[in-house]
C-alpha cells in the first residue's frame, strides 16, 4: 500500500506539471481552458481525488515515520483505503473522458 500511496503522489505531480505545461505552454490559448466548463469539471475532478487522498496520504506519512523510528504503526481500516482507492480510479477515468471533450471544443461559454 505504501508504494501504491506514493505512485499516486507522482501521478498526481505528473498530471498537474503537464496540465500546467500544456495550459500555458501548449498549443491552444489559455483562454480557451478558462472559458471550457469541461475544463472546470475536469479540475473538479482532479479536487475530488485530491481530498480523498488526503485521509491515506496523512496515515502512510505516519506510518512511514513509524517504521523510522521503530514505533508502533498506526491502526487504519485497509478495507476503507482500499474503498477509497476504488473511487479515486473511478475519477481518474472520469478525468480522461471530460478532458477528451474539452479538448475538442466541447462546452465553450
């Protein structure tokens, strides 16, 4: 669970450096993401995963400082970590088909 904790640490750095790229350094205006309600739900969404995680990123930090300093490990629910990384994965294809959309144009105000 520790290695799956700390992929979805560099995923989630990965997705935001190349969304950051490709907002401001790609080839479509940056107006073009901030007028695209798609592009606001697809934030949404990646919010979402993000507050889900917070919960199971602040135990495994505990944890990993636990097995550090030789102290007993925190008591968590793997069963409720396992439910929310079911509901993250959930979001996270979510994420790819609102961004197909808007990366056609669909939603433009």
């Amino acid at each position: 669970m520790l290695a799956a904790d700390s992929l979805w640490g560099v995923a989630a750095g990965l997705w935001i450096a190349s969304g950051l790229g490709r907002v401001f350094f790609g080839g479509k205006e940056p107006t073009f993401y901030w007028h695209n309600g798609f592009f606001w739900v697809k934030l949404a969404l990646f919010g979402l995963v993000f507050a889900l995680e917070l919960t199971p990123m602040m135990t495994f930090i505990r944890v990993r400082s636990a097995r550090r300093r030789g102290t007993a490990l925190p008591r968590f629910s793997v069963e409720a970590y396992r439910r929310i990384n079911a509901a993250e994965i959930v979001l996270v294809v979510a994420i790819v088909f609102v961004a197909a959309f808007m990366v056609r144009g669909a939603w433009l105000f």
